[in-house]
C-alpha cells in the first residue's frame, strides 16, 4: 500500500470517529422543561428506552417510550401516568415525533410535531 493511501485512510477513520454528533449528550440523563406553551414546568428523567416527566407543580408523572430514529430525531411514546389515570389529555396524543434543531452544551432546542396541529411546537429542554 502506498504511504499516501495509507494516511488517507488514517486520517479519514480519524475524522469519523471525532465527528460525533451533538444530540448524543442528551439521550440520556435528567432534564428540566420550562414549556412555554403549557406555562407548567416538567422535570424530565431519561435513559436510552423511556422518559419519565413529572409536572413540578402537581408532581403528575408520565412515562413516555423512546424509539430513537437518528442522532438527533427520536419518537415518544405514551405509556402511562400515575395520577387522574381517567386524564386523556395526554394519553391521545400517543406518538410524538421530536427533532432536535440545535444542540448547545447545557441545552437543546426542539421540534414537535403533533398530529392536529398545523405547525410544530417549538421549545427548549435544559440538561441538569
């Protein structure tokens, strides 16, 4: 193998591995959302498969499923919630699609997109 070759091939393996993407940080970890659409405050607690958000001010709980569909783009499933169970006002919302738009070092700003709304949600979540 020709020396130019090889260093090509290093320095492009190289240039993969340090390319990691920005959304990686928060697949996992505990979070807070200040929702500028409900006006309610959610302490959110993530591992790489489910999401549990609890409203600070009712400490209601939902348990949401994480399917991951890139880097920066994963889907929310409902679960379940702990209190009002009789409550559909998040339970027919059933899968949401989150894109990530921007992510910083201590927080990231996303997209929503529901079903029966014209334009998606935007808002920020912020790492603990």
């Amino acid at each position: 193998m020709k020396p130019t070759l090889f260093i090509f091939i290093i320095i492009s393996f190289i240039s993969c591995i340090s390319n990691k993407s920005p959304c990686t940080k928060f697949r996992t970890g505990h979070f807070i959302l200040h929702s500028s659409h409900t006006s309610s405050e959610y302490m959110v607690d993530r591992n790489d498969s489910f999401q549990i958000e609890t409203e600070k001010e009712t400490g209601k709980k939902s348990k949401w499923k994480i399917d991951w569909k890139g880097d920066c783009e994963y889907n929310l499933t409902y679960i379940d919630q702990d209190k009002n169970k009789g409550d559909t006002t998040v339970a027919f919302l059933k899968t949401l699609n989150i894109r990530i738009v921007k992510a910083e070092e201590k927080y990231y700003v996303f997209s929503c997109e529901i079903p029966f709304l014209k334009e998606p949600i935007i808002d920020t979540i912020w790492k603990l």
